[in-house]
C-alpha cells in the first residue's frame, strides 16, 4: 500500500482517566507517531482530547499519526460495524483511522 506503519506506539490500555490525555501528549511530544486504542478501553475520548490538542498547537500533523483502534467483540456483526467505528471516530475526533481492527476473532452476542 505505501504507508509506513510505525514499529513503536503507544498503547492506551489500562490508562487511568485524567492520565491518558498527558501520556498522549507527552508521547507525541516525544515523537511516537503510533497510537492504539480501543473501545473498550473507555478513553478513547481523552484520548481525542490529547490528539486534537497535539495537532492544534502544531506538534504534529494528522497526517503524521498512526491510528490503530479496535471493533469490540459485541459488534462484529454487520449492521454494527459502522455505527461501532463511527462512535470512535468521534470519541478520537478523526476523520479516519489508519488501522481499525477486530479486537478479538470471535464475537459476542
């Protein structure tokens, strides 16, 4: 495809509310050009938070990051995907992702 997926991120899992937002910054900051996240970690709002913020005060360029989230189990099926990622693209405040996954290979009911 041509992009270039950084080999170093940060993961958001276990992120303590209040804190998640200063790692993202202070890892953008710091260069890490990889995010990943996911629904089910709960932060993904702060964690949009820290992003915008980031590319507001001119640290980086959306175009720069690599966004990786992921599809939770309960909306693997095809009438959810879209509303599941359209809910994350808010929460991140994107307009894309760069990588969007299924969490797990199996789904829940």
């Amino acid at each position: 495809s041509g992009y270039v997926m950084p080999l170093v991120g940060l993961g958001t899992w276990k992120s303590k509310p209040g804190e998640v937002e200063k790692a993202v910054i202070k890892a953008i900051s710091s260069g890490y050009r990889h995010i990943d996240c996911a629904q089910i970690y709960r932060n993904e709002a702060e964690v949009g938070t820290a992003i915008s913020q980031c590319i507001d005060s001119k640290i980086c360029e959306r175009q720069e990051l690599f966004i990786t989230s992921k599809l939770w189990n309960l909306y693997h099926d095809r009438k959810s995907v879209l509303p599941a990622l359209r809910q994350t693209l808010k929460d991140l405040k994107l307009e894309y992702l760069d990588l969007y996954l299924m969490h797990w290979p199996m789904g829940f009911s």
